[in-house]
C-alpha cells in the first residue's frame, strides 16, 4: 500500500465521522503490532515517534527506517509522522527520510512566534508534498514528578477565535488542540470540555487532533469525534499496559525465555491493544 499523509487520512476521517489512531512506536515490536492491527482491522492508522522519545530510546534514522518499510509494505494506507518536534534540524531530518507528515510544536511560545515557525515548516513540508500538524494550546503532561491541578486546566484551553486566525495564517494541515486532556498517565479522572471543542471545530475546517488521548473513557473518545476530532494521539497507556502485562509473564513463566519471547509478547498486546480502540475510534473497515 503507498505510503500516505495524516491530511489525506484526516480528510477521510472527517468526511466519515471516525478518528485515525496515530501510535507512537519506539521499537521494531511495537511498530509490527500496530501494522499487524490495522490490517486485521482493515483500518488506517499513523505510525509515530516524538523528538523526545528519540533522545530516549532510539534515533531517527533507525527507527524511521522502519515505520517507513513498514508503511510501504502493509496492506492498509499508512502515514509515518514525527510527533512533537520541536527543533527545525529534526524536523528537517525527518523530511529528508521521507515521513509523510511532521509535527512543528511551538505550543510553548507566543501566539506570534507560534506562527512564525509553524509557517516555515508548512513552506518546507507543502513543497515535498508532506502534511504539517501544529499545536495551539499547551499540552500539561502528567508524570515524572509532575502532577497536573485538573481545576486550572481551563486556562490553558485552546481559545477558538485564536485557532481560526492561526489556521488562516499558518495553512497547517492539522491542529492539535488543548480542551481537557494531558499527557501521560492520568491521575485523576479528566474531565473534557466538548463545548470548547465544537465552538472551535465550528470555526476551524481543517481536521482536529486530540494528544493525551490515552486513559480517556470510551464515550469520551465517541463524544470527542462526534465534536471534531479525528486524529487520536495514543502511547502513554500502551507502552505502560504493555510493559507491565510483560513484566508478570516474565514472573509468572517458569520455562526458559529469550529476549525474542519478550519481543513476540509485546508485537502480540500491542496489536490487541491497538485493535481495540480501532474499534472504538470507527476506522475499522474504512481502509
């Protein structure tokens, strides 16, 4: 299947009413147990790795060098995106391998910056026909040592009139937008403001994208599509459900295991993990 763009996958989703899955990946088992899901489910999805997780767990080149195979060879439309990039040279680096999306997060800056850069990349990615998200409203992130005041979230909301002008000024092919989620593990129960989401969603044309969808209730991922958003960011709950589903069968198993066990079981929770909220988000059946 050819390689695609988050804006084409977007598109569809928006005109159909669903959510495409973006799955950040940091290794080869997670990678194949996210393409092995989408193509049991017959469903689009995006393969994903964060600047951040690539000073982490794993550089650009090698890892990209596998979303990207492993995009050109499902049977399913795939698109491969840099996550959360905050630095134009990996940005660029990301261009140059061949990612069919990238994402330029100024979120952090001014409203006038934000633009700025955010425009220069849309210039650089739109001449290699490459689809940009950008992200308006900080995202607050759960973990770490970090612990989120749930009852002041509201002011960091994306405003809905400012989304419209940023839109207008920047031609991003995505936004990501802040009504209630956080990154990470959540600690609390959140609680989504779905009327900020559709004042926006009514003011903004271009497809919406909701991070910290992880640990989110199923009808909030139902009410959240229904009001705008359809690209659904999710690894936080993976990588720990995964990680820790790992752990007691390495405790529980008596027999001799070998690193390649490790790596079946995780390409094994992740495609059934995955599977799962294909299901919940509507793209089943839509590749």
């Amino acid at each position: 299947m050819t390689l695609v763009t988050t804006k084409e996958l977007t598109q569809s989703a928006q005109r159909g009413q669903y959510a495409v899955g973006a799955f950040n990946v940091t290794n080869i088992a997670m990678a194949r147990g996210v393409v092995a899901a989408a193509e049991a489910n017959c469903s689009p999805v995006i393969l994903q790795i964060g600047e951040k997780q690539l000073t982490n767990y794993v550089p650009l080149d090698l890892m990209g060098t596998v979303m990207l195979t492993l995009a050109r060879q499902a049977k399913v439309p795939i698109a491969v995106h840099l996550d959360h990039g905050f630095s134009y040279e990996v940005i660029i680096q990301a261009l140059k391998l061949g990612f069919s999306s990238v994402m330029i997060d100024a979120s952090q800056t001014d409203f006038a910056t934000n633009i700025a850069q955010t425009k220069a990349v849309v210039q650089v990615a739109h001449a290699l026909g490459v689809s940009v998200e950008a992200e308006l409203g900080p995202m607050n992130r759960e973990g770490g040592g970090t612990t989120v005041d749930y009852r002041q979230l509201a002011q960091t909301y994306t405003d809905p009139q400012a989304a419209e002008r940023f839109v207008a000024a920047t031609g991003t092919d995505l936004l990501a937008i802040a009504y209630g989620t956080v990154h990470g593990i959540y600690s609390q129960t959140p609680h989504l403001s779905f009327d900020r989401l559709q004042q926006i969603a009514q003011l903004v044309s271009v497809p919406l994208v909701v991070h910290g969808g992880s640990g989110l209730a199923d009808q909030d991922y139902r009410r959240s599509i229904a009001n705008g958003i359809c690209k659904i960011n999710y690894y936080s709950n993976l990588a720990y459900t995964v990680a820790n589903t790992v752990k007691q069968k390495l405790q529980q198993t008596t027999t001799q295991v070998f690193i390649s066990d490790v790596d079946n079981w995780t390409q094994q929770l992740v495609q059934a993990e995955v599977s799962a909220k294909l299901q919940i988000f509507g793209s089943a059946g839509q590749a």
